[in-house]
C-alpha cells in the first residue's frame, strides 16, 4: 500500500479461528483525568447534535494493546475500553498524541469482513447517516467485539465477534460462515485504529443476500447495498474511482483482500 493511501497493512495471514490466540486483560484502560473529561464532553455534544433517529450508546469494546507472532499464530493483547473513546479518538487523534502521548490512543480494535458472494460479487454497504462513524460512506461489513457478548471460553474473541456481525447484518447463520478466515491486520491513519480483515464466501447470490440483509436485526446500520464482480479489472477500477467514498478500514481490507487474491502489489505489506 502507497505512502498516500488511508491505511498500513501491519500484517498478512490467512488465518483459523484456532490460529488467532487471544490474551485477555479484564482491567479497564487507565486515560489521563483531563482526556477523560475531554472525551466525555465531546460524547455530551455529539448526542446533543445527533441527527433524528441516530443511536449513541456508549458500550463496552476491546482494545488492542499489542500483537505479535508465535511461530504460525497471532497472538493479540486485549483490554476494556468503550465506543466513547472510540468517536473521540476519530474526532481528536493528533491532539490525544500531543497532549497525552502515543501511548494512550485508545486503539479500539474493529473487525471488517470482505464478504464474497456464491456468484462472485463483493458486497458492501452504504452506512447510514445515523451511525457514529463514518456516516453515509461505503463499507464492508464488522463492527468491534463486545468483551461481554463475543466471548470463547470466558475470553473475548474476534472471530466471535465477527460471525455475530454477518449474522446480524446480513441475517447470516453460523452454518453460512464455515470459510471464515482472518487475513490481516491494519491500521487506520486518521485515527490509529486497528482493524482486523476476514473474508468470508457465503452461498448465496448477490440478490438472496440482498434481500436477506434488508431484513436483518443491522439493517438500520446502511442505507444501501453495492456489489462488485470480484475480479482483477473491476477491483482495480472500483478502488481507483470511488476510494474517497469509503471508510478508511473498508479501503484497508479490501486492499488486504485484494494481496490475497494477486490484485494488489505487496511491497509495502509486513508481517510485524
């Protein structure tokens, strides 16, 4: 990925749920007193100006101390934070890193799924205007892990949290998702988040998940639903004409999707 483009690849993998170990800090992040008055302000005014209909609720997410490698499988360091921190480091992320330091960015880790269809289509979303992040621009679908929902043997996990976003946006079921794969980690430049990339092939056609996604739980999350033909012309075109139109975590994993599948260069890519 380019110097110029939204987001880092930190690693490539290509990834079991068995192979993504996770080691869990129950203990809240600990942030300066003046940041967390900061970020509390900032949630007060983002709820006083919300759009008709907009859902702000501040619950419980995980954030991502460190990662690393142990010989094939990543082992990644999770603590507690919450989506007021998240929209705040989207809002302030420079002045957290002048004022506080590098070192408390909250670096709320996502989880972003390039979903593949039967008949060979890419499908994203347009995200509402209602939502916290990002509104109205094109995204592939995930959301963040919920220390208290997406759980494996007492300990929150990814790949947990990211069947339990398809099911609910997409009206999937678990039976849907046995081709779920995690294939890299990136980071977002605009706010440091970290984002980890699946991809997941469903057996329905463009249409059949259409239709289903209009009326899944998450439904109110987009506005509209886009497919593109997985193949290397299309993909290339598509990233080069509408890459202002998405979520910087939605170019990262389709760029890290497309390293994958031989339609990207992989030079700037590591594994860290």
């Amino acid at each position: 990925m380019q110097s110029q483009e939204p987001a880092d690849v930190l690693v490539l993998c290509s990834l079991a749920q068995d192979e993504l170990e996770v080691q869990w800090d129950a203990q809240g992040a600990q942030y300066p007193v003046e940041m967390v008055t900061a970020a509390t302000r900032h949630w007060q005014q983002l709820r006083s100006e919300a759009r008709p209909g907009a859902v702000l609720f501040d619950g419980p997410l995980c954030f991502l101390r460190h990662f690393s490698w142990e010989g094939s499988r990543l082992r990644l360091s999770l603590g507690r934070t919450s989506y007021l921190y998240a929209l705040f480091a989207n809002a302030f992320c420079q002045e957290i890193v002048l004022r506080w330091g590098t070192e408390h960015l909250p670096m709320v880790l996502g989880v972003s799924a390039v979903v593949v269809t039967g008949d060979g289509a890419l499908l994203l979303m347009r995200r509402s205007h209602t939502v916290g992040e990002f509104p109205g621009l094109l995204d592939v679908f995930g959301g963040h892990i919920d220390p208290e929902v997406d759980v494996l043997a007492g300990v929150p996990h990814p790949f947990i949290a990211m069947r339990n976003e398809l099911c609910e946006e997409l009206d999937l079921r678990p039976a849907d998702l046995t081709s779920l794969r995690c294939i890299g980690l990136i980071r977002s430049r605009c706010n440091q988040k970290p984002e980890l990339v699946f991809a997941c092939r469903v057996p329905h056609d463009v249409q059949q998940l259409c239709r289903a996604a209009r009326g899944a739980r998450g439904a109110g999350e987009f506005v509209d639903l886009l497919a593109v033909n997985d193949d290397l012309p299309t993909f290339w075109q598509f990233l080069e004409t509408r890459r202002l139109e998405l979520t910087p975590s939605a170019y990262g994993s389709l760029w890290v999707y497309g390293l994958h599948r031989g339609f990207c260069r992989s030079a700037a890519a590591k594994k860290s």
